[in-house]
C-alpha cells in the first residue's frame, strides 16, 4: 500500500502509561497528597447510593426533623408530601443519559441504570443514611412546558409516589427535575430581556449562596459581586433598588427584584436586549469592572456529562452527581477542589494520593484551599498550563478558568493512550522513509489525523482530514471511518442522507453501536467544534484501534528504539517545569523545541528578569538555522555569565538536538531556579548551596519534627524508603503527616507509596514540584535537589 508500511501480524503486551510528548516513559506517573483527617484513597468500585444533597430552593434537614415533620403537606406548583418511613430495598440507582456510553479509562467502569418517573424509589437505611429533603417556599414559577416528562430516579422518593418497580424509561439529558433547576430561565428571559437565560442561570447561581435562610431574599448590601457578574456596579444597582422601591423594610431583595433592577441599569446606558439565547456561547462579567470572559455552551454541557459519567461511582462525589450539563451548577461543584482532584486522577490514574484529600460535605476555607493546591500542582504535573490559575479563583468559582481547566484534564487523559508505548500497532502508520523517532515527535492531534487517513485509504475513500472541524463535519468521513473499523456493525448508509444534521444522528447511532457516542451531538459535529471532534476521534481510537498486532521482527525493531529512549523521565520533567515558567510556545517534546534557542531565553528571563537583550534575539518565527545557532549561542553565552558548567557546549549542540548537551544546560537552568528563589528569601540575599539545603533538611527534620531520619547528600541511599521526606514535611507543618499510613518503605511498592504520599503532601502545602515516586525510590539526585530545594523555599515563604 503506498504512502504507508505493509506489516505482517503478530502480538504485542504493554500497560505503561503515558503523557503527552515522545520524552514519555511508561513510568512517568506524577502522584499526590495526605492528611491525618482526610479519606483513604479509594477504587471504583459498585456504589452505595445515598440521597443527593440539597439544591438551590431545596434545605437539608436532619433526619429527626423530617420524621416529625413527615405528616405536612406543602405547597408549590403541584403538592409534594414526604416519603411514608423508610423501608428496606435495593439501593437506588443514579441518572445516567440515555445516549451515554459507559466511561473508558485505565479500567472499566459499569454504565448506570435509568429509572422513570412513576417507578417505585425507596432507601436502605444504612449507616450513611443521609435524611430526605424538604422543599421551601419556591420562587414564583412559570410556564412549566419546558421540564422534562421523565426525570431520575431519586426524585419519586422525595414525592412520595411509590408505583411498580418494574417499570423503566429512558432519561434525556436534559430532564432534570425542577428542584435541581431551581428558576425557569427561560420564562425570566422573557420577562427580562435585557438578559439571556444562561446570564440569568449564573447570575442566580451567586445570589443563593448569599441566601443564607431560603427564602430567595438577599440584603442589597450583599450583592456587590453578583451585581459585577452581571455587569452593573453595585452603586448603580442599589441606587434603582431604591428608586424603583424593589426592598423591603429589612433592605432585602428578591432575584426578580434584582434582574429588574439591573435590567434598568443596563436600559439606561443603551444596552441591546437579547433575542434569545446564544446557543453556542455564554458570556460572563468577569470579576474586575469592564471585564467580561465568554465560555461555549456546547462544551461546558459535553465536559459536564464526561464527568458525571467517569466518577459515577466514586465514593466520595457520587452523591453530588449528576450535574445538571444545562445549568451553571459544574463550576459551583468544583470550588471545594474535590470534583477537580477526582477528575484528574480519572484522566491520569495515581497522580493524586486520595489520602491527603479533604473529603467531609462542608469544607472550610483552608480545608478548600488546601485541595485546590492539590488541583493546581497536580495539573502542572501532568502537563496543564495553569500559570494564571491558583487555588483563590478556583474557590471564587471562575468559569473561564474552570472549564478551560477540565477541558485540559479530560485532553490529557483522552491522549494518554495515543503513545507507542500503550498502542506498539502505530507503527503501522509510519509513512516509506520516515522514522520511528520523526513520527513519534507528532503531537498527539497529527497521530490521530494520521490514524485517521490511514483507514480512510485502506478503505478506498479519496477524501483526507486535516483537521477536527470543517472536515469531518458533513459527517461523511466519519461514516467512512466508522464503517471500516466495524464493516458488520456500521452501514455507509449515512452517506445517503442529505439533511447535514439527520445524517450526523445517523453517524453518531453508529457509533452508539461501538459503545463511543460520547462528547459530540448532532448540532456540535455538524458545527465543527474542534475540541469536541478530537475528544470524539481519541475516545474511538483509545477504543477500537483497528490496526494489526506487530510480528516479532517488527517488535524487535521498536523494542530497540524503546530502550534507546531510556531516560526520558528526566526531559519530561525538564519540559513540565519550562512549562510551568508560562513561556510560549507550550513545550511537548524538550528537545525538538528548544533548537531555535527562544524558549531558552525566555526562562533565562524567568529566572533572572532582565538578563536577556532582546534586541539581540532573532524572533519567531525563526527558519534559517544561522539564526537559531545565533540565539543559541546567546543562550551559551548568558548560561556562562550564571556560571554554568558549558564546558564543549555550544548553541550549534542545541540547535541540534544534541540530546545530553540540552539535558546539561536545562539542569543547571532548573537547579538555578531553585537557588535564586532561596537566594531572595535568604537574609541579604546570600548565596544558597547543596550544603545549606541538607544542613536545613536535618535542622527541620530534628528540632521541628523530633525525629531521627538525617540525610548525607542528594545520594544517601536511605532516602529511597521516603520517610525522611515525610518527616521533613511533618517538621514544616507539624500534624500534615498521617504516620499511621507510613510504611517501613522496606519493599520497593512500600517505598513508592511512602514516595507518593509525601510527593502529595507538598502539593498539598502548595509546592510546584514535578518529582516522581520512582525518582525518590531510585535516588535520583536531580530530581532530590530540587524537592529539597522548593520545600526549603516554601518554608521560608511561610514564616517570612
């Protein structure tokens, strides 16, 4: 076949997994943190239902005032009683979408039963019984046409209607009931149209976290950030509460009483009314005044249902799930850091050790922001570019930031698997003449798109993707695609239908039949949403791969190539901390994109701002190699001025790829980082050297933490069982570390977990580290120093 190699077939066993770059090693796994009065780290396992907490117009009560409480009928739009007393049953199953697939990750998670809305519901009690809820008095309600005809199962146990068990029926995913939305939005946009319903969602989200008794009554002097998210100052705001008598005696206001309020603020200064709702965008006032961010619709909805289908049965979240994908409620349930920390353990399995996690219901302040340090660093670890993302905006619950965020955690775990290490079968798509090395150096989209072609020829089509938007959305390719990997299963018969959006539903029922009609629908192929495409091409390819198995030849000749690459681990955390510097471009391969020097300088800039004379840098983009070897060669000469170790290095060994010539320079670079960071919290800046860094190791570890454990130098063997580190940490912040959950570290798999816990625990503390567990179990020097060093520099920064 022309254009790609003819292998013959043959078997081949991997179960490394990987990150995003072709410096990945199978063992490259970031892990994460603990704490005496967190949860024990968990496994998927079947789940132990219990009633959903509370939402918006919805208190929770304790199970003795429901009891007493049980004969009263309240009043709303229809007539809700309580549940008759609890009864021994099965456990109640959760909503799932009837179009959902069942979650793909390392393992294999169950998809989750529906139940209609007349089924019978009732609960064990156990002893994680959690009360049944109770409504309120509701804010005044509308046209009630829009709610759904079917809703999930949990619902009939608060309504008290108890029919056949039998029954069953499908859930849309947007049915969700009415106490779970809380406000008709739509019904509010009419009456306001100065606002779009997914404004009028938002805005509703912040003011009933100010409504402290559910009552829908906010004290006007309380509504400064809803009335900057909406985009009104909270003087102008409160100037037409008064002036149109929207208050009551006490000075509270209503949220209808709030949108008329700003709906005349924003009349007054000529602002258009929406025509209905932007299906595709939402945009939102940001935080400071004349700020406004805008986050997709289509894809907040997609990220949404991923998570509510991935941690289903996680114990510590399924209560909280599923999230409404229409509403606004995802960015309110990440603030605590819980749902994020589960999430990217979902996506890479092991970064976060559970057991650091603060895990209760209600979380203080410090206990939220202690678990959004975990999100943070841990992203950073596994390849996010978070640089203006910290714990705070997490907590203030900021849209853009936080789905943005999910959507770079859900990318890393899709592309993970699109490694030769996991699928050794890519080899088949090397093109004639080109190497194992060149295509591995592919970003993960050019490998799909590559995969992609390659069925496309196979199967005689003449068409070719070059991208996940305006070329897969007639839906045509994908048809084809679809076909050749399951010929017996999946029809051409799309291709046959001319309606664009008919066609696209025919597409995705094909791929229902494969278990992967997962993040696109309809609207959003035909869209060309090209975040979405791509989600949907890894998840079908991480799923059915359709390439042949490898003969032993050609296992041979990759096995070669593999061990070739030993090492690696190495460059990837080199490439992880020039990431977290937030220079441009974004680097996935640490080798390949430091040729033209510009990263270089940047992160020299970094480290020491100022010391480089961009006048004298050739900017991007750079394309002779005369001008890279120039930059370079500034990146020398300014590595020597930093006193560097250069010796028989020079910019044309960069520019080349020279592997450990760049390995050299971005060390010392690295080590520099930390040093000068100590150097400037250190009294009159003096200079910090290893000798200093071990001296305050064993100081801390002996008269802060009353412990023994010493360490000699970055290669003192005794460091590989870890709980130096963990008394070091427990010396830093004393009581961080649970000793009840720390091994001997005798055995290699004791020491990782004491390696993963402490790794953990500084993530927690807020340290920005991309040390690995098996870089403390193997005593990797490198990677010692600078654990020792940012610990030492986060210290100092506490007790500044």
């Amino acid at each position: 076949m022309s254009g790609f190699r003819n292998f013959s077939t043959s078997t081949f066993t991997t179960s490394a997994p990987t990150l995003n770059s072709a410096l990945d090693e199978d063992d490259w796994r970031s892990d994460e943190e603990d704490e005496s009065n967190t949860a024990p780290a968990s496994n998927k396992s079947a789940p132990s239902f219990a009633l959903p907490s509370s939402q918006n117009n919805w208190r929770e009560q304790n199970q003795e005032d429901w009891l007493a409480n049980k004969q009263k009928t309240i009043t709303s739009e229809t007539r809700v009683t309580p549940p008759p007393p609890v009864r021994a049953t099965p456990p109640v199953p959760v909503y799932r979408p009837s179009y959902a697939t069942p979650p793909v990750t390392s393992g294999v998670s169950p998809s989750v039963p529906t139940r209609p809305i007349n089924e019978a519901v009732t609960v064990s009690k156990s002893s994680t019984f959690s009360a049944p809820v109770k409504p309120v008095k509701p804010t005044r309600q509308y046209d009630t046409s829009h709610l759904p005809t079917t809703i999930p199962a949990y619902p009939g146990a608060v309504s008290g209607k108890f029919p056949s068990a039998a029954q069953s029926a499908e859930v849309h995913p947007s049915s969700y009931p009415k106490y779970k939305m809380g406000i008709n939005t739509q019904a509010l946009a009419v009456k306001f149209p100065y606002f779009t319903p997914s404004e009028i969602a938002a805005f509703h989200q912040q003011f009933a976290s100010l409504d402290k008794d559910g009552r829908d009554l906010v004290h006007q002097s309380d509504l400064t950030n809803v009335a900057t998210k909406a985009g009104a100052s909270s003087q102008d705001v409160t100037a037409k509460l008064a002036q149109l008598s929207l208050t009551d005696e006490e000075g509270l206001v209503s949220f209808e009483g709030f949108l008329q309020a700003v709906s005349k603020v924003r009349a007054d200064k000529g602002a258009p009314k929406q025509h209905g709702e932007d299906k595709k965008k939402i945009v939102l006032h940001g935080h400071l005044e004349n700020t406004t961010h805008t986050i997709n619709e289509d894809e907040k909805e997609s990220f949404t249902q991923h998570i509510n289908q991935q941690l289903a049965y996680d114990p510590h979240v399924k209560d909280r799930l599923p999230i409404d994908p229409a509403s606004m409620q995802v960015f309110s349930e990440c603030k605590d850091g819980l749902l994020l920390a589960k999430l990217i353990n979902d996506a890479v399995p092991g970064t976060i050790d559970e057991r650091v996690l603060n895990v209760s219901k209600k979380l203080n302040a410090f206990h939220m922001t202690e678990n959004n340090n975990v999100v943070v660093n841990s992203a950073k670890a596994i390849g996010c570019s978070v640089v203006n993302i910290g714990a705070q905006d997490l907590i203030e619950g900021r849209e853009h930031l936080i789905l943005g965020l999910i959507w770079q955690i859900i990318k890393i775990g899709l592309q993970a698997k699109i490694d030769i290490k996991v699928h050794p079968e890519l080899f088949r798509l090397l093109e004639t003449g080109e190497s194992l090395e060149d295509f591995l150096k592919l970003p993960p989209e050019q490998i799909l798109l590559r995969w992609f072609n390659y069925h496309l020829k196979k199967a005689g089509w003449a068409r070719k993707v070059t991208n996940f938007s305006s070329d897969v959305k007639d839906g045509e390719n994908y048809t084809v695609l679809l076909n050749q990997l399951a010929p017996s299963t999946c029809s051409r018969a799309p291709l046959q239908i001319h309606d664009l959006h008919e066609r696209a539903e025919a597409v995705l029922q094909n791929a229902d039949k494969l278990q992967c009609r997962k993040y696109l629908t309809p609207k959003t192929l035909v869209g060309g949403n090209p975040k979405l495409n791509f989600a949907f091409v890894a998840h079908l390819f991480n799923t059915h791969p359709g390439l042949e198995k490898l003969s032993e030849a050609e296992m041979a000749q990759l096995d070669e190539w593999l061990f070739s690459s030993e090492g690696d681990r190495e460059a990837r955390a080199f490439a992880l901390w020039l990431n977290s510097l937030g220079v441009e471009p974004f680097v996935n391969n640490l080798f390949d994109d430091l040729r033209d020097g510009l990263i270089l300088l940047q992160a020299m800039d970094k480290v020491h701002p100022g010391i480089v004379d961009w006048k004298k840098v050739n900017k991007a983009p750079v394309t002779s190699k005369f001008k890279k070897v120039e930059n370079t060669n500034y990146v020398v000469v300014l590595g020597k001025s930093m006193k560097f170790s250069l010796v028989g290095i020079g910019g044309s060994d960069l520019t080349d790829g020279i592997k450990n010539l760049t390995l050299a320079l971005v060390w010392q670079l690295m080590r520099e980082h930390v040093i000068q960071t100590l150097r400037t919290l250190s009294t009159g800046g003096r200079e910090i050297t290893d000798a200093d860094m071990i001296k305050w190791a064993n100081d801390t570890v002996k008269s802060r933490a009353s412990k023994s454990s010493s360490m000699a130098n970055f290669k003192d063997p005794s460091l590989s069982t870890g709980i130096f580190f963990l008394d070091l940490l427990n010396g830093i912040k004393k009581g961080v570390v649970n000793y009840e959950l720390v091994t001997s570290g005798e055995s290699e798999d004791d020491a990782k977990m004491n390696a993963k816990y402490a790794i953990s625990i500084a993530r927690k503390l807020g340290a920005t580290i991309f040390v690995l567990p098996e870089d403390i179990v193997e005593v990797k020097p490198k990677m010692i120093l600078t654990f020792v060093g940012t610990l030492m520099a986060l210290d100092k920064q506490q007790n500044a």
